[in-house]
C-alpha cells in the first residue's frame, strides 16, 4: 500500500497537514473507541488532568512515550514525519478517545507524533498506571489492549514508521522483512528493483545499491545493513539489562509454552528470564484466529493473546529479551547451567525451559526462494493480507493453521485455493474448520494436490500443481502463495547435547532417561527423569519442540505452567527416589529457600 492510500472504508489520509483537515476519525474498525464516562472516570483516579494549547507535542515520533493521554476536550491529531515536508495526518481524536498503540504498552519509541491541534485538556496517566489497569482491571484493559492491537495493525497497512531499501532477491532484505513483519513493526519496504523511490533516497544519503539492505527513520537515522539486533534496538524491542545474566530459571523460547512458564515461575517468586530468537508468540503469534482455545467462544488472534501473555509475565517481573538466538548449552557447576548466545553472550541459570517451538517447513520447489517474502509466505497476518485484496491466492496444507489461513484470507482476496496433499481435511484438520473451509463461498478445496512449481519473476504469476493420484499437470493463476506445510524444530543447538528422537524433537520423561548418555547422574540425583524433563537434569522441554507434545496452543501453556511446578521439585531436591516427581502439590516446601522474591515494580 503506498503511503497515500487508505484502507477500505476509510476516509482518504490528507498528506500535508490542513487546519481545515482536523475532523475526527471515524471508528469503523474498532481501533478508535470512545471510553466512557465509568471508564474515564477509573482513568482519573490514577492520573492527572493538563490542559493543552495549539501544538503543543504529546508524544514525539522517534521517543519512548511514558504517558498515556485521554482527551477531555480538544482535539489531537497523530502525524506522520512531524515538520517534514512528508508530513502527514493519519488520526485525528476528540473528546472520549484516547493517544497511544501497541508500542506505548511495551514501552518502544513512538511512530508518529501526537500534537495538540484545538485547545483543550487531557488525562495524563503514567504507564506503570496502564500496565497495572490493562492487567487488573478487564473494563478498562480489555478497550485499550484491543484498540493498541488494531491501531498497530493499521500502521502497518499504512506503511508508516521506518523503511526497509533492499532487493528481493537480498537474503539480508529477507532477514529485516521477516524481523519486521514478525514483530508487528510499522514499516516500508522499497524494493530497490522495482521501486523508483529506492533511486532517489540512495542518492539523497550518498550511498550505493552495493551497501543495502538500509534501514531508514524519520530521515535522521541510517542503519546499513544492520543486524536484527541493532534494528531491535532501535524501535525498543525489550532486553536485558546490564549484567542481568544470573537467575532462577531461564525460558529459551517466547510461544504459549514458553510465555505461560514464564507468567507462573515470575509469579512463584523465581527470578526469570525470557529469551527470544525472533519475536514473542512464536508460530501462534501468526494465527489469524483461534476460535477452539478455552475460554474465548469467540475466537481469539494470536497476535492479542501473545500480547495478553506478554503484559502477564512483565507484570509479574519476568524479563524477556529479543533478539537472542540461543547456540550453546552446558553445565556450569553442580547447581547452574549456561545458555550461550550468537552474539557471544551467556546467561546462567539453575533450571533451564526449552520452548523454542518449531519453524514451518520451507516449500522446495524451483522458483520460489527469489519470491519469498515478496508473494510467498509463511504466515497470514494483515500485512501480508493487505497485500492480496485484488487477486486469487493459494494456501498449502491440510492443519489447523492452513485452515485459520484459509478463512483468514477469504475476508481480503476474491479467491482463495486449499491445496491439499491428502484425501480430505478430516485427518489433520478440526472438524470446526473443515466445516467452515467447506462452506465458505471463497474458497476451493483441492485434494490430492501439490505444488511442482511457482512462476513469476517480479511477482508470483501462477504456481504448477499436480494430481497425485491421476498425474496431471495444471497452472493455476494466483498472486499470493501461502505455505503451512508442518514444521520442524529448532534444535540443531542442541545435538549432542541432550537426547532428541529422530526428527530432532527433545525426549523427555522416561524416553529421554533411558536414552541418557550417562545413567548414572540420576541416581546421583536421588530421583528419576521427570516427565517433562530432558536428559539433563534441571532442563525441561515444553510445547512444539517436545516429542510427543499435542501441538496445540492450550497444551503447550499447560505444559509450559506444569514445567514450573517440576523445577521447583528440581530446586528444592524434594522427589523421592524412584519416583517421576509429577504427583506432589507445586510450590509450599518443594521451593528452594534461595528462591528469590517477586521483583516486579508493579507488585509494589
């Protein structure tokens, strides 16, 4: 989408900002809603009223934002390149609404800028104040974290916040894009092969094609070629501070189970860490809809539960890292184990949780590595819907995912084509999706079918397909392919170090014990491999990665909370011996005395 396009229904964005322009904008997706008086009135018992003058700034693009506003009277509009000649109005808010997206409740730097445009007050709540009430109280949580998420969504669409300079064809450009796109990051790609703006900014910072992909903000900041590290650092994805590498237990691994082993060791009193390769949420961040989870009959993204999970263990003092690309881990001394890190970091801890989940499998096809990214995907989220609103697409694969995909893009593209390898739906997918797959309008269900081929050089023009049971070969004309074709899991760190199954899944439980290297550490141990725990003693595996796991989003949060309660039994030594560990209550006298309390500034 260029960036004077809006989205449908939308009224058109100005690109320069006109007094004649400040009406306010409409709330058709929800992202806008207007608090009310109760809510307001919760609001103002933790804040304070300020009045505001014409131009007067709020928040400023490029800074982290510590206050969350509510406007009383007046108006507000958030802005786009503030003072620029590319300054552009995207919101306009009156009275009832409030300033603010996803980023202010994580704490990154802000993507535009809010000034005052009417004479007016506002409610200035601190952001301690709004994590507090977003997690505690649902009347008021439940409006802002759903308007943050929609509002985020929307920048996204918009292209706003930095911009990616690169060719497709650039591995390097691949790598920012999915860093991006992962994490749900306002951005812009200019492709430097086809883009005539690519051209021109080149030339305006002096730099060669040889030298992108760039990273560019606010016409002030130039990054070539930067790690996603560096890129993390600068729109203020969370990480450790100094010489935080010491604690209670370390989660290498940011999906449900993950995410969930964090929420209750932080809230047991464990001093814990959260360290993530790519983004938080893991494949579940992805899914467009969830609709089987308990307790949401209405279904759920899984981009707000990730985010719902993530506010749960900040509040409770868990500290989560990203990007930190786990590489190594080995024993430190009798009580610690040691997780290095690319970077060449390293981080000790007396347990260990693996939940690094697994990676959806790569189609191997000729053609498609030079469109991945570009019109081959591996998720379906509203950046790469946004993106198929005018032509057919294609989604690979018979799960769940393929299926949540399937209705997903349905509400965006005019056509949307299931391949599927199998002879029906029923073998790998709920019966709830195959009901709905079956019966919606825009979709086409194609059974024993797989891909030979993608074509198109630019964009993708059409894939090959084939009848693996008759043998006949066929174009098929989309625009879009999407692959969720099974997974594999993220361990190659790990061979040799603790016992995997022949997929590379981490064994646990009597599995792993039997196929231990050295036996004897357990009766060392007084006890036997508990049942989520790997062939080391003191590291567990939950989730995805785990062989033998359900992969499933509720199963893999139980198993991630069920984690914790074994490693205070790991902590505390109290297992007897010849016992699995898994049937005695969690937490009073099992918790090691070392066991720190909660540290969390919310909990004060």
């Amino acid at each position: 989408m260029s960036r004077d396009q809006s989205l449908p229904g939308e009224e058109p964005v100005p690109k320069r900002v006109d007094k004649a322009a400040f009406w306010e904008t409409p709330d058709i997706y929800g992202a806008y809603p207007r608090l009310t008086e109760d809510q307001t009135a919760r609001l103002a018992e933790h804040g304070q009223r300020r009045s505001m003058a014409p131009n007067d700034v709020l928040i400023q693009e490029g800074e982290r934002c510590e206050t969350f506003f509510v406007v009383l009277s007046g108006t507000v509009a958030v802005v786009e390149d503030y003072g620029t000649p590319e300054e552009r109005v995207l919101r306009v808010h009156g009275p009832g609404r409030f300033i603010g997206e996803l980023g202010l409740l994580h704490g990154q730097v802000a993507f535009y800028t809010a000034v005052a445009r009417e004479p007016g007050e506002v409610l200035a709540v601190s952001l301690d104040q709004l994590r507090h009430l977003v997690s505690q109280d649902s009347t008021v949580g439940d409006v802002v974290l759903r308007a943050c998420l929609g509002r985020r969504a929307l920048l996204v669409g918009q292209g706003a916040g930095f911009r990616i300079i690169g060719s497709r064809y650039s591995p390097d450009t691949r790598r920012l894009r999915e860093f991006a796109i992962r994490n749900r990051l306002p951005h812009r790609w200019i492709d430097l092969e086809t883009d005539e703006e690519a051209e021109e900014l080149l030339r305006r910072f002096g730099v060669g094609p040889e030298e992108t992909p760039l990273v560019i903000w606010r016409d002030t900041t130039l990054l070539r070629n930067p790690s996603n590290a560096e890129l993390a650092r600068l729109i203020g994805l969370p990480s450790l501070p100094a010489g935080n590498r010491h604690g209670d237990v370390l989660i290498v691994g940011s999906g449900p189970a993950g995410l969930a082993a964090a929420v209750y060791a932080a809230s047991e009193g464990l001093s814990t860490t959260v360290v993530e390769a790519m983004a938080t949420g893991g494949q579940t961040a992805t899914s467009s809809r969830i609709e089987n989870l308990l307790g949401f009959p209405a279904g759920i993204s899984g981009a707000e539960l990730t985010e719902r999970a993530v506010l749960q263990a900040d509040k409770f003092g868990a500290r989560i890292s990203i990007p930190m690309e786990a590489t190594g881990l080995h024993p430190k001394d009798e009580d610690h184990y040691v997780v290095a890190f690319a970077d060449g970091s390293e981080i000790a801890a007396r347990a260990v949780v693996l939940a690094t989940g697994a990676r959806y499998r790569r189609l191997q096809v000729p053609g498609i590595e030079r469109l991945e990214g570009t019109s081959v995907h591996y998720s379906a989220t509203v950046y790469e819907a946004q993106q198929c609103r005018t032509d057919p697409v294609a989604v690979v694969g018979g799960g769940n995912s393929a299926g949540q995909a399937v209705l997903f893009l349905a509400g965006y593209a005019p056509k949307v084509h299931l391949l599927v390898r199998g002879p029906s739906l029923e073998a790998s997918m709920s019966r709830y999706l195959v009901d709905q797959v079956e019966r919606h309008p825009q979709v086409e269900v194609m059974l024993h079918t797989e891909v030979t081929e993608v074509i198109g050089q630019e964009v993708l023009e059409e894939v090959g397909v084939v009848d693996n049971r008759t043998g006949e070969h066929r174009p098929l004309a989309v625009r879009g392919l999407f692959v969720f074709t099974g997974a594999d899991p993220h361990t190659e760190w790990l061979a040799g170090i603790i016992a995997l199954d022949s997929r590379g899944f981490v064994l646990t439980g009597p599995e792993a014990q039997e196929a231990c290297a050295y036996p004897e550490v357990w009766h060392e141990h007084g006890r036997s491999c508990m049942t989520l725990e790997t062939s080391l003693p003191g590291v567990f595996a939950v989730g995805d990665v785990r062989s033998g796991s359900v992969k499933r989003v509720a199963s893999a949060a139980g198993e991630g909370a069920m984690a914790i309660h074994l490693v205070h039994r790991h902590l505390g030594h109290a297992a007897a011996p010849g016992t699995t560990g898994t049937s005695a209550a969690g937490g009073g006298s099992d918790v090691s005395p070392r066991i720190r309390h909660k540290e969390s500034a919310w909990l004060a």
